[in-house]
C-alpha cells in the first residue's frame, strides 16, 4: 500500500511558517544565503566525512556557493527556503522543476535540504521540508523527487519518516562516484 500523500504546511500559506521550538521559514532573502550556505558547509563536514573526499570537503567555500545560488535564484531555476533561530539561518531547502528528462508529468524536485549539525533534530529539516512540499504543491506538481547518497543512513531515515519512499531509480554522484537513491513522494 502506498504511503499517504505528504501533507505539508497549511494549504497557500504565503510568508514565514513559523515551526514550533523559535524557529521561522521562510523564502531566502540575499541577506540569508551566506547563513545558508554556511550551514550548508558544517551539515556536509559533520554528515559526509569518509564518505565524499575530504579534499572537497575541505575545499567548500560559503562566499563562492551563496553566490552560485544566487545566480541559480536570480535566473529562476531554484527557490530557496530557510530555516531561522533567533537572527541565524540554521539550514535550507531547495526546490524547483524536476531536472530529469524523464519525470512524470508535475513532478518537482527537491535538490537539496540541509540543517547545521547543531540543530539537528530539532525539527527544522520537517519545517524546511514542508515549506518545500508547500511551494512544490502551489506550483502545481503532485509529485516530489529527491536524491540521497545511499550511504547517508541518516537522511534516509528523516525521508521515509516524512513519508517518502524509496524507488528502483539509481544513479552516482559526481562526487567520487558514490551511489545515490531516488526517493519520491506524493504531494497531498
């Protein structure tokens, strides 16, 4: 039996969602993209040690990713939502059309979610992902899509908890060529 549509945030919400436990969602903002890729930078550190190589790792740089997405928002092809605790992004999601040539009608995707390690567990990943599930639903699709390194046991866990479930779809990262899973959802 499929799992039941994700039910995100409140139907059109529009402006900050605010989570409980202080936190505040809410559609990234130029000032937020330094804070967001700084969170971004720590999450990889402290998630993909020994698995992605360290050099690369070690090489991430929060100045020269917060100006890619930037660019990335600017042309449209990705909106971005943060998660905030007191004045500080903590972490992001990032969303838009599906990049695969071969999705089914209204799919979205959602490239990337990640939480600074100091707040993990704190429910900004489900804040985040229903802010993502939200603006995809909005936006008319009916389907989110997501990859996720095999090897990460612990994303994989939040997903199939928020009620993604895995597909036969496998590909490999461009990083050291590790596995990567397919996980999709309905969107209610």
């Amino acid at each position: 039996m499929p799992p039941p549509p994700v039910q995100p945030g409140p139907p059109g919400t529009s402006g900050p969602l605010a989570p409980p436990g202080g936190l505040a969602i809410r559609a990234a903002r130029p000032e937020d993209l330094l804070g967001a890729a700084e969170a971004r930078v720590a999450s990889w550190r402290a998630a993909f040690t020994g698995l992605v190589p360290q050099d690369f790792l070690d090489s991430m740089d929060p100045a020269s990713i917060a100006t890619s997405w930037a660019d990335s928002i600017a042309a449209g092809r990705s909106r971005l939502y943060v998660a905030i605790a007191g004045e500080h992004v903590i972490g992001y999601a990032g969303v838009g059309p599906e990049r695969d040539a071969e999705a089914p009608p209204n799919a979205g995707e959602l490239y990337a979610l990640f939480v600074h390690p100091a707040h993990w567990g704190t429910g900004a990943g489900r804040a985040l992902t229903d802010a993502a599930c939200t603006d995809l639903r909005d936006a008319g699709c009916t389907t989110v899509r997501l990859w996720v390194l095999e090897a990460n046991i612990r994303a994989r866990g939040f997903y199939t908890r928020y009620g993604f479930t895995e597909t036969p779809d496998r590909t490999h990262s461009s990083l050291g060529n590790l596995p990567e899973i397919r996980l999709t959802a309905p969107l209610a």
